[in-house]
C-alpha cells in the first residue's frame, strides 16, 4: 500500500492516475509545457473547457505542485500566471510518449494526421528518440 496525502493507493499508477485524472489536464499540462501562460491563455488553447472547470482543474494541478501559480499585485484584475514545476516537467517524457502514441500509433494507423509534422511538437532533446520510434513504425 502506498499513502500520498492521506489517501492510500494500490500501485503506483494509481497515484499517478489520480493526479493526472480530469478532462482538461493533461491539455493544461501540455500548453505549459514550453511557457508560462495567463488563465486567458489556456481558456483560448483549450476552446471547449468552461471558466469554472478549468479554474478547478489548475486549482488541483496546484495543490499536487504539478504547477506554480503567480499572482502579482496590480491594479485589478490581478495578474496571475501558470508554470509548471520542476515535479511537473518531470512528465514531459510521459506527454511525449503520449504524441507518439495518439499521433502515430492510433491516428496514423486508424486515423489521418492530415500532414500534422509530429516532432515540431517534441522537446529537442527527445526528437531523435520520437523520430527512431515513428521510423520504427513505419517499417
């Protein structure tokens, strides 16, 4: 049994489940990934999330230190601004993974990624390791 914030968990994919669990964040996650964004920002990266939910799905990402939220004092509306965290660029290899996965494994195979150029979404250093796997695919 592994305890986390007073909640017990049977394996570790279950804890990383439950802080990754919610509609909207691992989109958060992925737009944050390259920059620190204002909350105007992600509602415009992510069209279909409502105001309220993603307000409660960053204030989640927060509270598991996924991502840092900065307010500066100004003259209202506040400035407030999203990172993520050390923790939570930790993930970065699990997104990329994920690229591979949705874009290449299931749209490529089942799908059509419509000239979608995979590897300009992938961090520099992980592209060589992406594009051996896309190779890998296609043979």
């Amino acid at each position: 049994m592994i305890k986390v914030n007073e909640k017990e968990y049977s394996c570790p994919v279950e804890v990383a489940m439950d802080l990754i669990a919610g509609k909207w964040k691992l989109l958060i996650i992925w737009h944050l990934r390259k920059k620190t964004r204002r909350f105007g920002e992600l509602q415009r990266k992510i069209p279909h999330v409502t105001q309220k939910m993603l307000t409660q799905q960053l204030r989640e990402l927060e509270r598991d230190r996924i991502i840092h939220r900065e307010v500066y004092p100004v003259v209202p509306p506040p400035k407030v601004e999203y990172s993520l965290t050390p923790f939570g660029k930790s993930f970065e290899p699990v997104l990329n993974k994920m690229l591979v996965w949705g874009g290449h494994e299931y749209a490529v195979s089942y799908g059509d990624v419509g000239g979608y150029e995979l590897t300009l979404e992938i961090e520099p250093e992980y592209r060589a390791e992406v594009a051996e796997q896309l190779k890998k695919g296609t043979e």
